[in-house]
C-alpha cells in the first residue's frame, strides 16, 4: 500500500484535534475578540460570588427576565430567574415542552480560590496591623504573597445594616500585601517542601502602619479609619465575609493577543459563556436552565452550593408556575433531564509535560473541552457520563460547528478533581462535564484561549436550544 493511500485512510478514518483558530473563518474570528473584550468587561467587575450573582441579575432584569416570586402565567418564551441568596442564581427560559419532559440545563460556578479574612481578623505585631486570614478552595500559597491585593465582601453591623467593601480596584485605592521572606534570610524556608515553604497561618495581609498617638499604638488608627469610613467597629468583623482577591485587570496575553489573563476565570469563563448564551434563547422545546453555583471550590456545600436543595427549588418554583408541581412531576422532570456541567479543565503546559498523557489532555486553542469523567484514581467522586449522552452532544456539536475537543484532568494516578456534574447526576438526568481549558488554573491569574471561550459559548447555545 502506498503511503498516499495510507493517509488517506489515517485521515478518513483516524482521529485528531483540530486547531479551533485554523478552522474557523475571519468573520469568526473577528465575533472571537469581540465576544472577548466583553467578557473582559465582566471579569473586571465581577471577583467574588457575591459580586457575580449581582451582576448577573442585573443583566438578565435588562434583558425581561423576572425573578420568579413575582412571575404568573407562564408560557413558552416566558423568562424568570431565581435568586439563592444573593449568592447562586438559576436562569429559565421556558420551553414549548412540558418540563416533566425534563430540562436542557448548563451548570457553571461562580466561587474562586482566594483568601478569606478570619471572623476576628486584625491584630498589631512589630508596628504593623495586620488581617489573619484562612484561604478559600485549593491554592498554591506561596502564588498569593507578594502581590497586590484587593478586599472585597460585606459588613453586617449589629443593627443590621450591611456595608459593601470594594478596596484596592480603583487606581487611586491603595492595595493590601502578604509579605515574604527575603532570599538572603531564606535559607532554611527554601529547603521546605512548596506546600509548606508558605503555611496557612503565614498569609498575613498588612493593612496599616501609622500609630495612633506616641502611647497608642497602629491597630487604634486603622479602626478609627474603618469606623470613620464604614461606621463600623472591631466586633462588627463577626458579622462580615471579606475576601482578598488579586488586585490585577483582565489583559490580553501574547503578542496576537490570543489568549486572555484573568483572576478567577475558573470558573467565571464558564458562567459568562453560559449567560451570554441563555440571554439569546427565544422560545426553546424544552425549558433551557443555566445554573450559577456558589462553593464548588470547597465541596459544593452550604446552602448556597449544589449539594443543597436550591436548585432543585428553583425548579420546584418554575414548574409550579407553567403547569403545577407535585413531587412526582418535579421529579420526572429532574429525572428526564440533560446538563453540561460547565467547568474548567487543564490545559496541556508544555513546560510541565509530565503531567498530562498528550492523547488524552485538552490544549489551548482546540476549542471548547468535553470531560466524560473527572475524579480521582480510580474516577473516584466521578459522574462518567453514558456513551449514549457523549455521543448525542458530540453530534450536536459537530453538526453546529462548535470545535470541540476531550481532556482528562492530568494522567491517571498524578492526581484528579471533581466538578457539580456528581450532584446533578444524583436526580437521575444526563450529565457531561464541559468547559474551557486553562493554564495556570488556580492561580491568582489563570490563562485561557479566545477561540476556547467563544467556542464554549457556542456549545452551551446550541445546547440548550436544540433537542
């Protein structure tokens, strides 16, 4: 056999990735970097939950959805959202089907590692004032020293009133540190293990260092500055959830500016692509749902994760109001169901390549990444999605020219993760995880591809609006 007919049928019959930028036109392309600096935009404003769950109401109320405690009549096309707290949110654009015919859902998470403060966070040592912190989610410490960061959450006083903390976005805010200890004293913390090179205990944000008088000491000064700014004092920290998050922008990376650099992009890329691509569902068959969690990062627990019942509320609510609920029709419709679970995976890093099985690892650039299961070792805390449910969404994909490609999280017994798809899987519905590659993932700066994130957005539109 000659070795043009051996291609030929290499190339019929064989599998590869494809480039997501090599196979797609230039006006494509040109919807790739504008549908990016738009999600530049959102990651600018939105850094924690809190600040995500707003923002997403606020785009949607513009957009006619109605939050569902206040929605009557509704019928196909109807748009209603539901908001968990302040914390998670549940979008439904209502199909022509009845939901008992079950949903076409996409399930992102809008929680990210950062540093939270300790609910009795400042104390004063070597003239300096400083917030005692407990790191939130998975994190490499030592990433977090160092670098400027920014504070953000709320203050709940104890006649009730809540504060909003923004400090150290502005260019004219100053910025809170965690300092480090200098190379010429380093000795021995350099023959430390990288998990413990920084502790826990170590990551200390500076926050002041003027005293209040000659006998009163800094810690006075920066709670007669809080109390004047905010009208708060020491005990009102309690009460409070403030988190320290980098205090850098969104930037293009790369000199053809490919590729976008951003805190908090796993997973803020996959609920971004997700709203944006519920906000342009008319009237789907079936009911189309994207679901914004809180607390993946530490479990998906809490009432505010998806180990709790609020999603499963949300439904509840929505079916109740197109065609009346009981709890055998809540739980056809949740049984009957399909979801991508819309998370991040790991790119291919090429610097650290022992990591990854190259035929089995997702890379940047080849377009929205599809994971048949997740987990540990031996897929411990896996969903596995059902050959029959990748095939039907690989079939959508490829018939809708979403570039796609499959990635396991790193090689087999070098470690794992987990997503929500698990959670959703236990009401019985079809799950498949689904998200963007990144570099860097965790880090208080995470890399991800254009093309990946346009690709995403295609993937989760198509989804949820074709059977």
């Amino acid at each position: 056999m000659e070795e043009k007919d051996l291609k030929e049928i290499e190339k019929r019959l064989g599998y590869k990735n494809v480039d997501a930028w090599i196979n797609i036109s230039e006006e494509e392309k040109e919807k790739v970097y504008e549908f990016a600096e738009d999600y530049k935009a959102f990651m600018t404003e939105c850094k924690t939950e809190r600040e995500t769950a707003e923002k997403i109401i606020e785009i949607v109320e513009k957009k006619g959805f109605i939050n569902i405690e206040k929605a009557t009549n509704l019928k196909p096309g109807s748009k209603v959202y539901y908001n968990n707290k302040g914390k998670s949110v549940v979008l439904a654009v209502i199909g022509k089907e009845s939901m008992q015919k079950g949903i076409k859902a996409v399930a992102s998470h809008i929680d990210s590692p950062r540093i939270d403060l300790k609910p009795n966070p400042m104390y004063e040592d070597g003239g300096l004032a400083l917030f005692k912190t407990h790191y939130y989610g998975g994190v490499k410490k030592y990433q977090w020293v160092t670098i400027p960061l920014a504070l953000h959450g709320v203050i709940v006083k104890a006649n009730g009133e809540k504060i909003n903390i923004v400090v150290g976005e502005d260019e004219n805010d100053p910025v809170l540190y965690i300092t480090d200890l200098l190379p010429h004293l380093g000795k021995d913390q350099m023959e430390k293990k990288a998990s413990e090179v920084v502790t826990g205990e170590a990551l200390n944000a500076v926050v002041g260092s003027i005293p209040l008088s000659e006998e009163v000491s800094v810690k006075p000064n920066i709670l007669k500055y809080l109390n004047g700014k905010y009208g708060i004092v020491e005990e009102d920290f309690l009460s409070a959830e403030l988190e320290l998050v980098p205090a850098y922008k969104p930037r293009d990376i790369g000199f053809d500016r490919s590729m976008i650099g951003a805190y908090g992009q796993d997973d803020r890329v996959c609920a971004y692509t997700s709203l944006r691509a519920i906000l342009e569902i008319d009237v789907p068959e079936r009911t189309a749902v994207a679901i914004f969690a809180d607390k993946e990062e530490i479990g998906s627990m809490g009432n505010t994760g998806l180990q709790s019942r609020f999603f499963e509320n949300a439904i509840a609510e929505i079916l109740e109001k197109y065609e009346g609920s009981t709890d055998i029709k809540l739980r056809r419709a949740l049984a009957n169901s399909e979801m991508l679970s819309a998370d991040v995976n790991a790119a291919f890093d090429p610097t650290y390549s022992e990591v990854s099985e190259k035929q089995n690892t997702a890379y940047l650039g080849k377009g929205v990444c599809i994971t048949k299961y997740t987990g540990a070792r031996g897929k411990a805390g896996s969903n596995d999605a059902n050959a029959e449910f990748v095939g039907k969404v690989r079939k959508l994909f490829n018939e809708n020219g979403v570039v796609w490609q499959t990635g396991e999280l790193g090689k087999v017994d070098m470690g794992g993760g987990g997503t929500v798809a698990q959670y959703a899987a236990n009401y019985g519905m079809e799950v498949l995880d689904c998200g963007v590659a990144l570099l860097s993932m965790h880090a208080p700066y995470e890399l991800s591809s254009k093309v990946d994130v346009y690709m995403a957005y295609k993937a989760y539109k198509v989804f949820m609006e074709k059977d």
